[in-house]
C-alpha cells in the first residue's frame, strides 16, 4: 500500500481532475458530433467526488491526528 505521501499526491491529482471535469460540465452537459449525441457524467456525482476527495485531503494532511480513541474508566 502507498505511503501517506503517495496517498495525498494521488488523491490532489484526482481532486485536480474532477474539478477541471466539473468546470467542463457546467460549461457544457451535452455536446453532439456528427450525427451522435453525447453527455457527460451528471453534475452532482462529480460534486459528490469532489468533497469525498477533499476531506480524504484534509485527513491526510491531518497525518492521522483524528483517531478516534475509545477510554474504559476502570474504578479501583
């Protein structure tokens, strides 16, 4: 598995990704070539993406400072 370097590296070059595809859909859902018509993937699901990969991004950076950490209190 990759390293939490590789793992951010990975994750901002799809974040970079998706929200070029993102600009390209609000500037145009459906296009036609010729005689065939042809749509590009819905605007919401790519907005869903965008979130999931910037908080992947925010957790990343945290380097893990979120655990969760589960206390039993024991009374002696």
């Amino acid at each position: 598995m990759a390293n939490r370097e590789e793992q951010l590296s990975i994750a901002k070059d799809r974040l970079t990704a998706y929200l070029k595809a993102e600009e390209t859909i609000l500037i145009n859902q459906e296009y036609w070539m010729g005689s065939k018509r042809f749509r590009r993937a819905d605007l919401e699901d790519v907005q869903s993406k965008i979130k999931e990969l910037q908080n992947e991004i925010a957790r990343l950076e945290a380097g893990g400072k979120n655990k969760m950490v589960r206390v039993v209190p024991i009374d002696l």
